[in-house]
C-alpha cells in the first residue's frame, strides 16, 4: 500500500538531473563496452584482409590446436571448480561448525590467497615443486620420486588453492547462519545426522555454495598466468588468445576476437545456469539462532586442524615465499646465500615508474569508479524502472568478461581514429574502470536500498529539500560503505594483469605485467619483491575496507 | 471549523485507484485516526497529505491555503513512521534537533528544546546515544520527539506502533495521546488496529478499497456502524439471515447483526419483554478469566459469544446444548447493499 515514489517526482532538479546520469551510463556503456564488443564480433568475421569470413569459426572447430584449447579450457574450469568446492566446503565446514584455533590467522591467510598478484601464485608452486623446486628436489635426494608440477595437474592444484576461498567465504557465512532450530527441529522428528545435512543444511547452503562455484569457475577458465607458466604445452583459450594476439609473426587479430567470444560465451552460460539452479533458493531467516561450534577431541580434533591449516597455509603460501623471496640475496638476476635488500633498491633505483604507473592508473580509475559506479547505483536502486533493470543487466556483462577479452577488445576498438587510445594510460584506466564498474554500481546499489526511502523523507517532513535530504542524510549513511568499495577495487585494480598485458606500453607498464616479464626473464628476485609491494599495497586497502565496513571477508568477492 | 481539508482525492496507479474520491475535514486540536484493512488507501491518503505521493485528482488545504502547492519540505508537516527512520549516524539528541537545524533556530533554544523534548519521552538520559542501542520502543520516541519540537502545523502518524510489542503498544499508545493533547496539534493517525483507533481517536474515518465507509466518534463507529464492513472490521459481529432465530422479515433488512458480548447466557430461562431465546450447541469454550468465550452452532449459524465476568465455576463442555439470548434492541440490520437500515427493532 505505501506508495514508492521516486525521488524525481518531488521537485525540479531532479529529473533532469537523474536523467543526464542515465544518458552519460549508457554512453559509457556504449562507447567502453558494446562497441568495444561489438567489434569483437566483427572482427571474428574478418580475415587479414578485411574480407568477411567465417574462416576463423571454422578453424576454431576443425583445428586440433584451438579444440584442444577448449576441451582444455572446459578441464581446468571445471577441474578448478572441483578443487575449490573439496577445498572450500572442507574450509567452511570446519570454520563454521567446529572450534578451530587460530581462527583469525587462517581466515586472514584466505584473503591472502585471494588477493596474492597473479602469476606469483604459479610462481611459487614452481619454487617449490617445479623441475628444480625445494620440496622435489629434497624429495629426490631422499630417493622419493615426484613429477615435477607442469602439466594438466599442476594448474588444477594452483587453482584448487587459489579461487577455494570465494567457496569457503560465501558457504561458511552461509552456514553459520542456519538457523540453528531448523537442525534441531529435523533431529527432533527423526532424521540421522547424515539425513539432516543432505536434507536440511545442505539444501540451505546450496545457493552460496553455487554462488561461490560459479566465481570459482569464471576465474578459472579466465585465468591466463597459471596455464601460460605451468602449462608447457597445456593451452587454455585465454593463453591461445594472448598467443594469436600477441604473436611476433602472423598476429591475428580475428582469431584472438573469435577465441574471446567464446570464453565470453562460456562464462555467460556459466552465470545463467548458475541463477537457473538457484532461482527459487533465498531463504531469507529473522530469527536466527546461530548454530554453536563444536569442541572435537583426539583424532577427529587433530584431523581438522590438519584439513584447515593444510588449506591455508597451501593458499597463503605463494604470498610467504613471495615475501621470503623479496629479501633473498641477489646477484643481478640470480639469488645468493642469505638475505639482503638489493631486490628492493633495484626498484628504487629503476622501477620507480613501473610503481609509479600501477598507484596513478589504479587510483584514477578507482576514483572514477567511485563517483560514477555511485552515481549508477544510485539510479538503479531508486528507480525502479524498465530502464534501470535493463542498465543492471548489461553491467552484468564486464562482470563476466575475462581480464584477456577486455584487452583484446579495446585493441579491436580504440586502435585507430576516432578513439585511436592504444598505448596511452587512458585505455589502461578504462579497461580497469568498466571491468570493475559493476561491482561498485551493485554496492552503491545494495546500500542505498539498506537506507530506505524513509529515512530522506523523515528529512524532508522536517524542513529540507530533498538535495539537502540526500547529502544530509542517505550520503553519510553509504560513506562507509562507498569508501570500502573503492578500497576493495583498488585491490582488484592494482593487480590487475590480464588485460593490462595485451594493452600496456613501454612507458605504460604496470606492477603486475612487470612481474609477469621479469619472471619470464627468470628475475625473480625482482618479480617478489614486486609481489610484495603490491600485497602489501593490497593489505593496507584491505584492513582500511574492514574497519570502514566491520570485519567481513564476503565483501572482497 | 475545518483546519484540514480533504476534498475529492483521488490517487490512480495505472488501472488500480488506491483512492477513490476521499473527503474530509480535520478541526485543529483534533485526533483524527485513518483505519481500515492494508490496501485501503489509508497509507497513500497520508502520504499524500505529506507530500511524499501525488494525488491524481483533489484538493488539500490546510488552515485556508492550498497545501498541494507547496513542496513537502515546505510544508511544515511533521511524520512519525512505521520503521521508525531514525538517522543511525546522529545520536538521540542530534536526531531531535535536526528539523531545528533546518529552521535555523538559535543553538541555544535548540539546546532547550531538544532537552524539553527528550524529557517529554522520557529520553533525557540517553540523549548523546547512538540510536542503534536503542530498542524499538525508544527508537520510536525518539520519532514522536523529532516530529514534536518543531511544532508543525499538522502531526502525521503511519502505524507507529505495529513494529512493536503489545505491551509497549499499549504505554506508547498513551502516550502519544497525552502528549498530542498537551499540545494541543492536530494529528492524522493510519492504523489498522480497530481497537487502537478506538482508544486513542477523537474521530474515526473508517475505510475500505479507496472509499470512506464511515466517520464518527469511536462510540458512533462501534455502536451505530454506518456499513456491514464496519462492524464487522471494528470488533466482532455476528451475522444473522433476516428470519432466523424467529426475528420477523423486515422489509429492506437482508442481514441482521449483533455483537458477541450482547449475546448472554439465558439458561434460567427468564423471557424479558423484546428478548429472543435459542438452543445451540458448544462448539469451543475459552475462559479467560475477566470473561469467557463461547462459539455456538444453532440454525445453521455459527456464533460467538463474549461472556463478560464469567462465574469461577462456570465450565461447559465442547458439544453440550446450551440456551443463549439476546435484546431485539441489541441488533443492527443491514440491507442487501451492506448499508444500515433503521427499523423499529433496532437502534
């Protein structure tokens, strides 16, 4: 019965207003996203030479090389989506129902694993058990034989390790907050424990546990860094696009744009059967009556301790040795005895623009992202139109595009007049802004509906104008939450890697495709020293997000 | 003499009308409550009056001025919430004094007043709180202040007290009563709790389905409902078929009604002049100790009865027979259109 009226009915400025926001969204939708994808799809159709064809198509599905990247690309996402959902549900069971000690270390080592520089992560696994790795070659001396970690297997465990924590974050806020009398009340009417967690628990977590499947599977078969380094052989689709772009001799565009489509594609279907299995399962609960953790004894205690801090430490591990490896000796790129800071004052010295490049280029799309994504969101969740739901839905689109697709893409737009912007640090900054637009919008989005619309009001019955209203009142309120977001798309800005390293120049290159360099050039000195800056970088944005939003790891999804 | 004047309001959200031509009129001092069932219209009617949703049609004035002209900021209306919307980020004492802020009212006076205020709720003591400590019942308080101490020309209430518990309702309710009566504002109070808007309310304005059913005193809404709607909607009503329990067929009455405490045990069997007796059976008996209810199945009706002090040793059996009476001047009747029909056998 009460009325929902959007604020551009009250007074004069407001529509206009409101109206210029929506106008200037879809331009920058236009312009940064369709187009940009638009031209992908031409460009699929397109030989050499300009003339349409379907030729690119066809070698997608005749040729062995790019059959091989898909089939290959379907193993590992789902192979990935496998490792992270054991990892993950294992994680969250254990954190949400049983007393683990050391809860606030492990649950900081999941972010660490969540926000550790691509690339190092499969970097360090080759530290350690790669052909010349620590751990395989002590095993080796001991006469224990291990393979070393390249191939199919290596990336699968990189990935287990790397994407568990979007499963674990999601399912264990998920299951400490079933109700605890909903268990007990299938206890009470005769169920086995094992009846009551197929039956009850279980059913209850599945959207969370699809939720944080679906991100495990998306950044899976997004990821171009681990199967670029530990695949020898083992192609992806996002490595095979690199590989068609990138290519010295006989670049190809239209193959690079036909391979993004289907990651595109792929990643889409993902996301709708995602939603279809869990459109009827929001179970929203008042009252809730936390579940307790239980305290475990002997074996069964030890064991999951063992689980839980086995899972950690193996995610949090490439950020450790990044860190230990940062302050090894060097001898130019080769590491020495003992520890010494030259990795360090080697970046004083001759990488200053390259952290000099990553903080201006993240910080202005982060600022960008702020006013813009706030002003979108502040669209979407007021008016509750057609036309908004429309905005949100395309805003789904950049979620879902792989880092590589964005860089392929704007290569394919912005390469020549009248938007010719290759190599400039604009392109950088707009292909981070409109990948990481549509979690600011939805953020903004979600807090103002926190607010309510009568909270302006009461502030209009008192005597302000509805601008007033709005500063006075809802603007403090998503503050906080508005300041968080941005710190979290810093994080996600400043290593980013993907789409940096199809779009990057010589006086444009980033931390993050630095890395991704001076590891192919076997300096690794350099590439953790790197890595630690930006974890650090990462951390400090981190810890300023939680004490703005209170403590919850969720939001770093 | 009218200080609030409603005329002709009409609110359409594409094919529905959520009111459908509303007028009324509010004295100053008064305490005018809108009830009805969720949907009624009674929520947009206040909402309009505040500014916050447009009629489609109709005029609205306030002490002689058009009160549709002005922007709801201008209107100097003050409004009490359902959810309370007290502002989070400001402690009680900020909260009250926000709408002084916007007056410009001298830091000094505001300090008074906002301390007057808070102690008129009883919230002195909690003034440099955050409000999110606070409990539901002082949360709305601290709404009810924040409306008062910039003495608006009107106060708006939209079901202040349904987030809360029955007993907080009951101590709330009074207070607001005391507190609008002390000084003396007119107000507009939307509830759909019959027997709140009894308690509280000057006048009534009963309605259902965007339309006025009726307005009067809490004693003419209950005692002479103007519609079947409202007497059943306000209390409960037994709805009798025009001859049954040999009541004569009055012309134009196609439904007799009668309240459940006019219904009284009659099992000594004393026929007093203008009374009709009856033999049903016990369906469900519920003592509750300052009375007892009884539901009754006799001549296809099913009936309730509230039994007011009720003898310690009365207890009767679900299916027992038991013979129950009534004053034929205790019955309303109504014709086939709903409407009351007066006749020589009831008030």
């Amino acid at each position: 019965m009460s009325a929902v009226v959007a604020p551009a009915r009250r007074s004069g400025w407001r529509p206009d207003f409101w109206t210029l926001v929506a106008i200037g969204a879809w331009a920058i939708l236009i312009v940064l996203l369709l187009i940009p994808l638009g031209l992908v799809l031409v460009s699929s159709f397109r030989d050499e030479s300009g003339q349409l064809t379907l030729a690119n198509w066809q070698r997608l599905f005749t040729s062995t090389r790019y059959v091989n990247a898909l089939v290959n690309t379907l193993i590992v996402g789902f192979g990935g989506l496998a490792g992270a959902l054991l990892l993950g549900s294992v994680m969250a069971f254990c954190m949400a129902r049983i007393r683990i000690a050391g809860g606030r270390l492990i649950s900081m080592m999941a972010i660490l694993a969540l926000v550790s520089p691509p690339f190092i992560g499969a970097y360090s696994w080759i530290v350690l058990f790669g052909s010349g790795g620590i751990v395989r070659q002590t095993l080796m001396g001991w006469g224990i034989f291990m393979p070393p970690i390249y191939g199919v297997w290596g990336i699968l465990i990189v990935f287990a390790f790397k994407f568990y924590p979007y499963v674990y974050l999601l399912t264990s806020g998920a299951l400490s907050n079933i109700n605890r009398s909903l268990e007990e009340a299938a206890e009470n009417l005769g169920l086995t424990p094992f009846q009551r967690v197929m039956k009850i628990s279980f059913p209850l977590v599945l959207p969370a546990l699809s939720a944080g499947g679906l991100l495990a599977l998306i950044h899976a078969i997004a990821d171009f860094g681990t199967p670029r380094l530990l695949g020898r052989g083992f192609n992806v689709l996002a490595t095979e696009a690199y590989t068609a772009y990138s290519a010295e001799i006989g670049s190809n565009l239209g193959m690079a744009t036909t391979l993004s489509l289907v990651l595109i594609l792929m990643s889409m279907i993902f996301v709708f059967i995602q939603r279809y299995m869990s459109r009827r399962n929001v179970y929203h609960s008042n009252l809730i009556n936390r579940p307790e953790k239980i305290r475990l004894r002997g074996f069964a205690n030890v064991a999951a301790h063992a689980a839980v801090y086995f899972i950690a430490l193996g995610g949090a591990m490439p950020a450790i040795i990044a860190a230990i490896y940062s302050i090894r000796k060097t001898n130019g790129p080769v590491f020495q005895p003992g520890f010494g800071l030259e990795s360090y004052s080697r970046i004083i010295a001759s990488l200053g623009d390259v952290v000099r490049n990553s903080l201006l280029f993240s910080g202005t799309s982060v600022l960008l992202i702020v006013v813009i994504g706030t002003l979108i969101g502040c669209l979407v969740a007021r008016r509750n139109t057609a036309h908004s739901s429309l905005l949100d839905a395309t805003l789904m689109v950049p979620y879902v595009m792989p880092g590589i697709v964005v860089g392929v893409a704007f290569i394919a737009a912005f390469n020549t007049p009248p938007l010719a912007m290759t190599g400039t640090a604009a392109i950088i900054i707009l292909s981070v802004f409109i990948r990481r637009l549509p979690y600011a919008v939805r953020s903004s989005a979600a807090a103002l509906r926190q607010v309510g619309p009568s909270m302006e009001e009461a502030a209009i019955s008192l005597g302000y104008s509805p601008v007033q209203a709005f500063l006075k009142v809802t603007i403090p309120l998503i503050l906080p939450g508005i300041v968080a977001g941005a710190m979290l798309s810093f994080v996600t800005a400043v290593n980013e890697l993907s789409s940096s390293l199809v779009l990057y120049v010589g006086g444009t290159i980033t931390m993050p495709v630095k890395i991704y360099i001076a590891i192919n050039d076997g300096d690794y000195g350099t590439a953790a020293s790197l890595s630690t800056i930006l974890l650090v970088l990462s951390g400090t944005a981190i810890y300023l997000a939680f004490r703005l939003l209170g403590r919850d790891e969720r939001a770093l999804l | 003499m009218a200080y609030l004047t409603v005329e002709g309001a009409i609110k359409r959200y594409g094919a529905t009308t959520a009111l459908n031509g509303v007028s009324f009129t509010v004295a100053q001092g008064e305490f005018f409550t809108l009830l009805g069932p969720s949907g009624c219209g009674k929520t947009t009617l206040l909402r309009s009056i505040a500014g916050f949703s447009q009629l489609s049609e109709g005029k609205v004035s306030l002490a002689g001025t058009d009160l549709l002209a002005v922007p709801p900021h201008k209107r100097d209306i003050g409004m009490v919430f359902q959810d309370y919307a007290i502002f989070p980020h400001l402690t009680v004492a900020e909260n009250v004094a926000f709408g002084l802020k916007a007056r410009k009212v001298a830091v000094s006076e505001i300090r008074d007043r906002v301390a007057e205020a808070l102690a008129t709720v009883r919230l002195s003591a909690l003034s440099e709180r955050l409000p999110a400590a606070l409990s539901g019942g002082q949360q709305q308080r601290i709404g009810i202040a924040r409306a008062m101490v910039v003495k608006p020309r009107l106060l708006l209430m939209d079901e202040p007290l349904s987030n809360l518990d029955a007993k907080l309702r009951l101590d709330l309710r009074d207070e607001i009563r005391d507190i609008q009566r002390t000084i003396g504002i007119a107000a507009i109070y939307v509830t759909h709790d019959q027997e709140e808007a009894l308690a509280i309310s000057d006048r009534i304005c009963v309605m259902d389905g965007g339309s006025i059913e009726q307005i009067g005193t809490p004693q003419q809404i209950y005692g002479q409902p103007a519609t079947r709607f409202v007497a059943s909607f306000v209390g409960t009503m037994n709805l009798l078929s025009p001859t049954a329990f040999g009541l004569p067929d009055v012309p134009g009455v196609a439904q007799w009604a009668l309240r459940p405490e006019r219904l009284r045990l009659a099992e000594a069997g004393v026929a007093e002049p203008g009374a009709a007796g009856f033999t049903g059976l016990v369906e469900h008996f519920t003592y509750l100790g300052r009375e007892a209810h009884l539901t009754v199945q006799a001549q296809g009706h099913r009936l309730v009865a509230q039994i007011a002090a009720p003898p310690a040793d009365l207890a009767i059996e679900a299916g027992r027979e038991i013979r129950l009476g009534f004053v034929r001047d205790d019955l309303h009747a109504f014709d086939a259109a709903g409407r009351r029909v007066r006749t020589e056998l009831s008030a």
